[in-house]
C-alpha cells in the first residue's frame, strides 16, 4: 500500500479496497441492498461498492461498514491500523484547523461543483490536495443499503466506537472543513490507513 508522510504520521494515499481480512478470512461481499440490510442486522462484516458497480471501486475503494473495520482478525493489512479520532485529529490540526483542512486533504478536480449564491457563479468543490492525501468523494451506503453522496462527499471511518454509532470523517463539496460526525455502525463508508508506530 502507497504511503504519505503527513506531519509525523504516514497515511495510505488512497482508499481501502480488501477483500480478506488480515489474517486472510473472507471479508463478506454484499452485493444487493438485502445482503447489506442483513449484515448489519446481524451485526456481522459487509463490504460494498458504490451502486454495487465494481467500475466505483477502480477509483474509490470498498465502502465497509463498522462491523469488518472492528473485526478482531483485522480489516487493515500488516503493519497498519485504522486511524482512531485522536490520530484524525492530529492529521487535521497539523494542516491548519477543523475549518479548512478540507482544502489540503481533497484530491484535485474530482469534486463536483457547489454554486455561490454570493458571487452568482459555480465554484469548484475539489481541494488543492497539499497534503497528498488525495482524498475522495466515494459516498456512502446507509444500513438499508441506499447509496448517497459520490461526488460530493468522502466518508472515513475512525476506530472508536460507541454502544451503536461511531465517529466518522466526513468532507463535501460545499465546504472548505472537514466534520466529524456520528454514524450507525451499518453504514458503509470508505477507510483509510494508518502506519503502525
């Protein structure tokens, strides 16, 4: 996995796409809205693409929901780890603040457009990509299997759980900031690694 040193941490330069787990289980593939709905229900590991269309994942990577991200046998390959919220703090407080790191970790030109009401004029949602982050908008799959948000917003899991939801990344195409919002743990939603110390 390619990797971007970002302050003091070393990040992967693009989205998770496994199928195994690290110990080289199968990482169950929910390939219709009814399969995703399930795992989530049973509160077992699922992965997706977007629009179930191989074709998103070329580009974005696997949308995982909460369950394989905290499976014991390790969703992250060796010798790396999902980022917990202080590590995602870190990265963002290194490149600035909450309110415009945005900018720096989007990828260039893969954003759709968000219109200013201001200035009367389209402006582009992408980030300039500074950090090398190259971040993407990959959208989301909420629990009952619906697909929202490619191309305007890029979703990341972190590590630290709650009884029924999780923090989460979260940049869109209207904004310069990132958020960190709370998810239930059926959402699918992209992953990114980080180097183990």
């Amino acid at each position: 996995m390619k990797d971007i040193k970002i302050g003091n941490q070393l990040w992967s330069a693009e989205n998770l796409s496994v199928d195994r787990f690290r110990n080289g289980d199968i990482i169950p593939h929910a390939k219709s809205e009814e399969d995703w709905e399930q795992a989530g229900t049973e509160g077992k590991p699922a992965w997706c693409y977007y629009e179930n269309d191989p074709a998103n994942g070329e580009k974005y990577g696997k949308l995982y929901n909460w369950f394989a991200v905290n499976d014991p046998r390790g969703l992250a390959p060796e010798g790396w780890h999902v980022p917990s919220t202080e590590e995602w703090n870190q990265l963002i407080e290194f490149l600035g603040d909450q309110k415009d790191s945005g900018v720096r970790l989007k990828s260039r030109g893969d954003w759709a457009d968000s219109y200013d009401h201001v200035n009367d004029k389209n402006v582009s949602g992408s980030g300039n990509n500074e950090s090398g982050f190259s971040g993407l908008p990959g959208g989301s799959c909420d629990g009952e299997g619906n697909f929202s948000g490619l191309g305007t917003t890029g979703r990341w899991w972190s590590s630290d759980g709650e009884e029924f939801d999780v923090m989460c990344i979260v940049m869109g195409h209207k904004s310069a900031a990132v958020a960190k919002v709370f998810y239930d743990k059926e959402t699918g939603v992209s992953v990114r690694c980080i180097r183990n110390n």
